[in-house]
C-alpha cells in the first residue's frame, strides 16, 4: 500500500522552529553582550589563522588534496553540477586545484562575493583563469 502523505499539502506545526520566545524567561539565559561576542569571534578568528599558518605548507597541502579527493567521493559524477568554493586565505584549504578539475570534467564552479557588510552573499560563475573582482574586504 502506497503512502501519499506528499498528496497532504504542507504540515502544520504547533510551535516555529524557532519557539524561544515560548519559554519561561525565567528560563532563558541571558543574552551576551554584542561588545563580547564581537571581542571573542576577532580573538577566534586570529587563534585559527594562527594556528593554520602554524602548519607546514606541504602539510596543507595534503590536507587540501584529502579533502578533494573526500569531496569527490561524496559528490560523484560532477558532470553538470555547480559547486561554490571560496578562495583559499590565511592557511585555509587551497582547492583551486580541484576546482579547474571540475570545470574540466564538465561541471561549473561559483565563488562568493560580499556585495555589502550584513548581507548575504552572492555566488558568481567561475573559471580558472576568470578574472577576479575586488570586494568589500580588499
């Protein structure tokens, strides 16, 4: 016997996914204050940098080369798919190398680009060899 719950129209639900604002507030704790959560994501994000940069280059390199091939593993035949990377900065993963495979085995690749600070991005079409615009932070 065929299960239609697809034919049902969408569920209905007795709280948002985000129900928060259903709790006791006696519950809740506080909220942080903006000034630390700004303070300690500017210390993380250097602890890692340094941390990165820390590691040897050959040993990035290879860490780079594990997660394309991880990656390829997970995704399969590329062709005519379209996958988002970012440029590799600070001892981030570099997988350009992988990315002018994909293009090379049919699929197509997109950076993003930070059009304006607080607001989403925007993934562009890519190809090695592309000309890259300057963006917000640089």
């Amino acid at each position: 016997m065929a299960d239609n719950r697809d034919d049902d129209g969408p569920a209905q639900y007795a709280s948002p996914p985000c129900f928060m604002h259903e709790l006791d507030p006696e519950y809740r704790a506080p909220l942080s204050d903006w000034t630390d959560v700004r303070r300690w994501r500017k210390a993380e994000r250097e602890r890692l940098i340094n941390a990165r940069l820390a590691v040897s280059a050959d040993a990035r390199a290879a860490m780079s080369a594990r997660i394309a091939d991880g990656i390829d593993e997970l995704i399969g035949d590329i062709d005519g798919r379209m996958v988002s990377l970012y440029w590799p900065f600070r001892g981030e993963p570099d997988l350009r190398g992988w990315m002018a495979s994909i293009n090379e085995r049919g699929g197509r690749t997109a950076l993003p680009v930070v059009i304006e600070k607080g607001q989403p991005l925007v993934f562009r079409a890519y190809r090695p060899g592309d000309r890259l615009e300057k963006g917000v932070w640089n």
